[in-house]
C-alpha cells in the first residue's frame, strides 16, 4: 500500500510557511524521499535539525500520477473564479 509522507515546517516564530509530501509505495520510500529534500532544502533541512518539523505518514489508495495532478489543478481553478488557468506545462520549478 502506498504512502504520502506530510511534512510542515515551522519557523522559530511558529508559523507554517511551506508543507510538503512525499510518496512512496512503502513508508521508507517516502521517508527516503523526505530525507533527501532535508539534506537539500534551506527551510526543511535547519527545522528538521532544530527539531521545528511535524510530520506524519497517511496510507493512500494509490500513488498520484501526472494525470491525477492535472485534474485536481483543474478542479482548484474550477472552484476560484479569481485562479488564472493552468497552461500546460506551467506550476512546475523543474
């Protein structure tokens, strides 16, 4: 069974500027792609560190797919009048 890996980094002032997940078909293949984000990331990796980090495994039915992504984006501009449409190939830093 597949798992997302939910992780929030907390600043020292106590708040949550970013969240991220992580997946894989087993919890130590999100694990592993959480630890190498901290071992990248300027924000993950000192909260994680400083021990400012909260995270938590969720079992999901399935892993999500480029398809499965682009729907949901749809969705989140379909239910926001003032959301500017998704080009394709647009929302991604890579």
């Amino acid at each position: 069974m597949p798992f997302a890996l939910h992780a929030y980094a907390i600043t020292k002032d106590k708040k949550i500027p970013v969240q991220h997940i992580f997946y894989g078909e087993t919890r130590e293949e999100a694990d592993q792609h959480f630890n190498g984000h901290v071992a990248a990331c300027p924000m993950f990796g000192p909260a994680e560190r400083e021990g400012r980090m909260t995270t938590f495994f969720e079992e999901i039915d399935s892993l999500p797919t480029e398809e499965s992504v682009d729907d949901e984006a749809e969705e989140i501009v379909a239910d926001d009048p003032e959301e500017e449409e998704i080009e394709e190939g647009e929302g991604g830093w890579w």
